[in-house]
C-alpha cells in the first residue's frame, strides 16, 4: 500500500521529521597542499596556503636555519598584489605581462637573485611569506624578473595569508620545514623574518625571531649573513 503522506509513528501517533543533519566544517588544508583560491575562514580570514617546491625535500646540506622573506615592496619596487588588483576581469589573460613593466627586484641588477641562490646553496631554508594573493605572478617575476634559475626556485616556497602580521605564515613555514624532513624542530634564533612593515617586524619580535627591516641598505645586511652565523 502506498502512502501519501508519512505514517504515523508507533510510539508518538504522529510523524516526526528526522533531525536535520549538521553541515560537516570546512575541511583543513594539509601541509603542502596548493591552491591558486585562498579558502576564507568564518572570520574572513583565509588559511595559510604553500604554493612551489612542497614536494621538494631538504638539501643533504640543511643548517635548521629559516629565512622568510616578505615579497612585495621587499623583493619588488611595487606591491603587485595591489597592481593585479587594478586590472579588470576581462584583461586578466596573463597578469604577470600585464604589470611586469612597471615592476623591478629592488637593489642592484642581480642582486636578489645572488642574494636567494646562496640562501639555498648554503643549506638555509627559504620561504616567500606574503599577503599577496596571486602567487602564480610572485613565481612567474622570481622566475623571469629575479632571473632564479629552476633548481633554486624549486627549494623556495611560497606562503600566502592576508592576516595581521607574518607570524602565522612563519609557523606554516616551520611546519613545511619539518614535512619536507628537517632534523630538528627549530628554535626562534633559527628563524629570521625580512619585511619592509615594522608591524610585521615588531609582531615577529615579540614572539623571540630575529628580523630584519626592509629598509635603508638592508640588502647588505642580508648578504652579510652569509659571512657570519645567523
């Protein structure tokens, strides 16, 4: 026999509609997983988001140390974040064409390029940590503008995040650290954070990192790493 409308219930003597099942909470991005759209929390923030290289394993060199180095108006002249944002939907073919122009590695010719490759050459790991949502453009101007060569683009990650201050894309980059084989967890004197806002550098060191203000001659200051134990 077919009912046109739910039977009554044997215990109650009338039909009680089933709960209405909870919605499962946004899954939690792994470690080294990519994706080019920043997945917004409830709070309107996003989650950390690796882009490049998070297949990469350590170098038999690694010294445990982690440099993270902000991207724009830091490694850039201009902020390509707010560049990108310029440009209209329908002209948004090929972004990093679009702005490369107007866009220059501060510093002398060469200079950054020299400055990352003996980052990685050295055994430092190095991580691009930015609120900078088009990461495709940061890697295509560190690939053609910086003028990396693949081997040392492909140890250099890029962590994206609009937040407060890089604290939390410092933590993603320990973690990606340590995911990509680090031998030991490393401590805040291993870490150093090279950013042009002082936000970010006072937020850093409260938390115990060393840092390094994108300003004045800072370039020389980061070479000079290279000559001492950081």
């Amino acid at each position: 026999m077919t009912f046109l409308t739910p039977p009554p219930s044997p215990t109650f003597g009338k039909y009680t509609a089933p709960p209405t099942p909870r919605p499962r909470p946004p899954k939690r991005q792994k470690i080294g997983e990519s994706n080019e759209a920043r997945s917004s929390s409830s709070y309107g923030f996003s989650f950390c988001q690796i882009h490049n290289g998070s297949s990469q394993p350590l170098p038999s060199n690694s010294t445990g140390k982690i440099f993270c180095i902000d991207f724009d108006k830091t490694i850039t002249n201009q902020n390509i974040h707010d560049l990108c944002g310029l440009i209209s939907y329908e002209d948004r073919v090929d972004l990093f064409t679009s702005i490369k122009e107007q866009v220059n590695p501060i510093g002398e010719e060469g200079q950054w390029c020299r400055i990352l490759t003996n980052l990685v050459n050295s055994g430092h790991f190095i991580a691009i940590v930015s609120f900078n949502e088009y990461p495709k453009v940061m890697l295509k101007f560190l690939e053609e503008s910086v003028a990396l060569e693949p081997k040392i683009l492909e140890q250099i990650c890029i962590i994206t995040r609009f937040s407060t201050d890089k604290n939390m894309h410092i933590e993603r980059a320990v973690g990606e650290y340590m995911r990509r084989g680090g031998r030991a967890y490393p401590t805040c004197s291993d870490i150093v954070l090279i950013d042009d806002n002082s936000k970010n550098i006072e937020a850093a060191k409260r938390k115990g990192y060393k840092t390094l203000l994108a300003a004045g001659e800072f370039l020389v200051g980061i070479e000079n790493f290279f000559s001492k134990s950081i």
